[in-house]
C-alpha cells in the first residue's frame, strides 16, 4: 500500500512539471513545536504605535526591554470600559476637591459671585458640571445640595442653569428656617418645610395676617405652646405646595401634588381629632380650611368653616386684651399687636365671606384692639417685603399702617353685608337708601385719608393693592345693592337731588379694578399670589368680556391678564379656578364679540380647558353661592347678574 501511495505521488508531480514547466519544492511536515507555538494576542501600546514586531511578553515585551522604554498594554474592551470608569471618577473626585476649595473663598470674599462660577461653567460644559452638582459627595464640600425637588435649594440650582438666564437672580437661604420640623410632620424636611412656609407668609399672609409669624415660628421650634398644632403646621404647608412652582416648566407640578395629596390626606384625621378643640390653632385651620374648600368649589362647606371659626373665637373672647390693652402712653404691647393682627384677619375674612357669599355675619361688632397710627409708623419703619424666591426688589410694606385702613374697611364692608342680608326681597325704602348713601360717604371719606404710603402709585406690594382691590370691589357691592334693590322713582329723585349716579358709581370702580390688574401683572406675574385674587379676577374677566373694544385695548389685555391669571392659579389651587375660567367664557359666547377681539392666549386657554380640563364632574361637583357680578350696562340680558356660580354655569351649559 506505501508504495503504491509513493508512486502515485511521484506521478503527480511529474505531471505537474509537464503541464506547467515548473518544479515543486517539497515541504516539510508540522512538527510538534509548531502546532503548540502561543498565538500573540495584542502588541504593547509602543510597539502598535510604531508599526513594530512586538513578542507580547509581559510586564515588559522584548522590543521594550531592547530600547529601554515604557511598556504598557491597554487590554481588553472591558479593560478599556472600566480605566475609563476609574479616570471619569478620579476627573470628577478632583472637581469636588476643586470647587471645596472655592468655596470658602467666596464665603470670605463677597466679591466673588458663585452664581458666576456655575453659569460660566454650565455654559462651557453642562453635560458636565450637571451631573457635578447632583453628585451625592458634593454635600462634604460646602454645598448645600437640594434634599427634595420642592425647595429654594433646588430653584436655585435650576436658576444657574443654560435655560433660565433670563430669570432674576434667586436667593440663596429662604427668610423662614426651621430645624424642628420634624417634631411636627415627616411629610417634609426642614428645608422644604422652610420653603414653603416662606412662600405662605410672603404672599398669603400679609393680606389678613391670620397667622402671627414670630409667635408660630417659635412655638414651632420649641416643640409647643399656644400659637402651632401638627393641623395647623400641615395646613400651612398645604398652603405653601400651592404657591410652588418649577422655574423652568411651571406647569410641571408632579412634585407638588404628590406632596400635596399626601399633606391632605394627613389634614383629614387631624381635623377629626382637633376640631373640638377651642384654641386659637384650630380656629385659624377651621378659617384656612374655609378658604380651601371655596377654593374646591365648594363655598358652602367653606363658609361654615369660616364662620365656624370665626364664632369661635368671639365666643372664646381671643379678642379682648387679656391686660386691659396695655399701658395708653406707650400703645400696645407687643403680645397685643399679635392679637390684633390675629383678630382683626378674622373678622375681616368673615366680612368678605359675608359679603361675597351671602352669609349671616357671626361676628356684629369689630374687635377692640387697635394701635395709633404714630404707633404703626414706628412699627412699620424698619419692615421690608421681598418677592419670594427672589433677590428683590424690595419694598417697604406698611403692615400695621395697612391693617389700620384694612380694618376699617372691613368694619364698612360687614355692615353693608349685615344690611344687604337684613332686606330680604323686599324694595329699599327712601330711609333705607338714605342709610346706603351714609356708607357710600364713609368709603369716600375712607379713600381720602389713605396716607400716600399705602397709595398703589407708591407701592405695589400685593397686600396694599389688594386694599385697594377690596375699596373698589366694595363700592361695587354696594352700587349693585342700591341699583337692583331700590325703586326707579328713588333713583330719579336721588339724582335729580344731586346724589350720585352709582351705575357710574361701579362703572368707574370696574375701570379702577382693570388697572389694577394690569398692575399687579406688571409688577408681580402670575406665579405667586393671593389667593383672594380669584374673586378680583372673576370680577375683572366677566366685566371685561362686555367691554371689548378695537380702538381701546385695556379691556382685551385685563381679558388675557384675568384668564391666564386664573389658569395659573389653576395649577396650585382647586376646582374654582376652572369654573371661573368656564364662567368668563360663557359670558363671552353670550356677548358674541369680534373674534378677532379675543386673545390669542385666551382663545387657547379656552380651547384647552374644554378638552383637557372642564369635565362633568366638575359641574356635578359645585355647590357654590359665590355671586358672579356683572356691572356693565351693555351687558347681554341672557344671563343676569347677580346669579350665584353654580346657577349661572348650570344654566348657560344647558343652553
């Protein structure tokens, strides 16, 4: 068999050497060495770079060790992934190193901005310096990194970002700091709790003062006493979760309504547990929680608890100076000055409730605590007012001069109340017109001895435009009583005897309330304010609707400013915003305007609501006696004024 195998080999390559004229080189079997030899896997980093035979030994490959040089081997694709891991982590350790050296030196030298800092590495690596500052290890080097998505700390961080240049500049610590606050809730942290509560007490709290800021905080941080209660803590918050916003995408709210709800949630049992309670902390919730539900659209529960409240405390005597109000020479003491700051918001709350709604007043005469004015001009001499949460600018606010001229309004405003309720269906009488005229001559009288310190052409904050607001809204309650309830033979006589003509009366006050809308909006936005400006804009956005005019734009600007008011109050606030939005445009569609009349911004609102948020639910859920007045004289006569909210809406969607 081998030699047959030979021979057939020899003429093979004979045959090959026939057909193409050449000779084969015999080759050499593989032999053991060979089959075994290691394959080199990778060449070192040099001998890659230079193109160069490389034998793969490590540490060091033979062409190194000849020349002498470094030899290193990146590895594996793993490899690679995790030295780029260890250099991105040594990268970011030296930034962290780097700013808490930096720091410091701001802290100590008050001309370098770190505002500054930020913004100009954002802008030159924001990929970068993003996921620096969300770095967890950056707490151990001064920073003070946001605990929770709603807090100061976070809107400033958004504030330094690429997307919000435009914006003022944020401050860096809120005016309330609380450290306690988990004695009270573990809804919140301190620093979200100081956040909102800084929002609460800047633009709620100044236009009735329910709350006294120095007494509550401290019996907040001291764990008890006459002034905080775990209700009333939660309830304020709840407050503050409405004033809240993101700086970048304010109708992203995901946050705030998730803390909301749970806040809520808690508010319940506690309200159950404390409402039999007599103290001041559960009448001021019972009047917060009022205010709340109107805000639900449901103004009759609302009005029992504000009602409620306010009997209360009457009832308590929280309104009478436990020291027979203080040495006379020197005023009142500064417990006292709580109290009456306390007691004086209640009463007026209740008014407007009264007014506004339709309820029987529980409180007949105000209370007797009251400072000098020389007394609120010292005291309000060293106050400033901040729009929170940002740097300025910063105003003078005349709190106790305010609360001076606010109360006497309010004692005007509970009167005409009482009276309006005391008629009945019945007619005025010429006596009884003759008692409308008096109150029209203390509001006249009222407005002419505002100091120019409370004047809006001087100062805009937004509790002292909301004084002014209440004086217009006022005299429109009051036009509106003497104009649907007293005979035509009296109103003739009246005027013919020279009285005023009080159609004019509402019409002027409505011209007064649009321009202090567009005010309000030019000075502080939509994002944070009262919640008292529903029934202002309400009031301006119906009236408004008759008053659309090309060759005068005010009206259609108080329209854009009044709905977009309202449906950013919308993302904070509760069911009332939409029906009031829904109500202006009714009133609208009966006044049939120009088209091209209505705003761009209001047309898409409207649009919007009627898709996404105006539901059946919502006007199956109203039970609302808020009275929706329309002062105009051109208006359509298909809807009357005077209606209450739920009346009007149910009546205008039936048609």
């Amino acid at each position: 068999m081998g030699d047959t195998s030979a021979s057939s080999s020899d003429q093979l390559s004979l045959t090959r050497q026939g057909n193409e004229g050449n000779i084969g080189i015999p080759r050499a079997p593989n032999g053991p060495n060979e089959a075994n030899r290691l394959r080199i896997v990778q060449a070192c980093v040099a001998c890659r770079g230079r193109k160069a035979k490389c034998d793969g030994n490590r540490p060091k490959c033979a062409t190194c060790k000849r020349l002498n040089r470094v030899c290193t081997y990146t590895g594996s694709k793993r490899d690679k992934q995790r030295l780029q891991l260890q250099n991105l982590q040594r990268k970011a350790h030296i930034y962290e190193e780097l700013l808490g050296e930096i720091i410091p030196q701001v802290a100590v030298h008050e001309n370098i901005s770190i505002e500054n800092v930020f913004k100009k590495h954002f802008q030159q690596s924001p990929e970068i310096f993003s996921d620096l500052l969300n770095s967890q290890s950056l707490s151990k080097h001064h920073i003070p990194m946001p605990s929770s998505r709603i807090s100061l700390s976070h809107m400033f961080f958004e504030s330094v970002s690429e997307g919000a240049k435009s914006l003022r500049p944020i401050l860096k610590e809120s005016p309330i700091q609380v450290k306690s606050i988990e004695y009270w809730t573990t809804l919140a942290p301190n620093d979200t709790a100081s956040h909102l509560l800084s929002f609460y007490f800047t633009w709620e709290n100044p236009t009735w003062n329910l709350i006294d800021q120095n007494t509550f905080l401290r019996d907040l941080e001291n764990h008890g006493g006459g002034s905080c209660s775990r209700l009333l803590v939660h309830v304020l918050l709840f407050f503050g979760i409405s004033f809240s916003y993101r700086l970048n995408q304010i109708t992203d709210r995901r946050e705030e309504k998730a803390l909301g709800q749970k806040l809520y949630d808690e508010i319940q049992p506690l309200w159950e547990n404390d409402k039999g309670k007599q103290d001041l902390p559960t009448i001021q919730s019972s009047i917060l929680l009022g205010l709340l539900s109107c805000t639900f659209g449901l103004d009759r529960l609302g009005t029992q608890f504000i009602m409620n409240g306010a009997h209360s405390y009457s009832q308590q005597g929280l309104h009478i100076p436990k020291d027979g109000g203080g040495d006379a020479n020197r005023g009142l003491s500064s417990s006292d000055l709580s109290q009456e700051m306390v007691s004086w918001a209640i009463f007026d709350v209740q008014a407007l409730a009264s007014q506004v709604y339709r309820k029987p007043s529980p409180w007949p005469t105000p209370p007797p605590l009251s400072c000098s004015p020389e007394q609120a001009a010292q005291l309000d001499e060293h106050d400033e007012w901040s729009p929170y949460p940002f740097e300025g600018p910063t105003t003078r606010p005349h709190y106790y001069t305010t609360l001076q001229f606010r109360s006497a309004l309010a004692t005007i405003v509970n009167e005409i109340a009482s009276f309006s309720l005391g008629l009945g269906e019945e007619p005025m009488s010429s006596h009884d017109l003759d008692y409308c005229r008096q109150i029209y001559q203390k509001l006249v009288h009222w407005k002419a001895d505002l100091p120019r310190a409370v004047m809006p052409e001087s100062n805009t904050t937004p509790h002292i435009l909301c004084l002014h607001f209440y004086y217009q809204a006022t005299l429109i309650s009051l036009g509106t009583l003497i104009t649907t309830k007293s005979a035509p033979t009296l109103e003739s006589d009246e005027l013919e005897a020279g009285q005023p003509d009080f159609e004019n009366v509402k019409d002027q006050a409505m011209e007064t309330i649009g321009s202090l809308i567009l005010l309000f909006k030019h000075r502080h936005g939509w994002k944070s304010i009262p919640i008292v400006m529903l029934h202002y804009f309400c009031l301006g956005g119906v009236h408004a609707t008759s008053r659309l005019d090309a060759n005068d734009l005010k009206w259609t600007l108080v329209l854009e400013s009044c709905v977009v008011g309202l449906w950013h109050m919308s993302l904070g606030w509760g069911r009332l915003c939409k029906a009031f939005l829904r109500t202006i445009e009714l009133v609208l569609k009966s006044n049939d305007p120009d088209p091209n009349l209505i705003p761009t911004k209001v047309a898409a609102i409207f649009k919007h609501l009627n898709s996404d948020l105006w539901s059946q639910t919502d006007i199956t859920s109203l039970s609302a006696d808020y009275v929706v007045q329309r002062v105009s004289r051109k208006v359509n006569t298909s809807a009357a004024s005077g209606q209450t909210l739920e009346a009007l809406i149910r009546a205008m969607e039936n048609l």
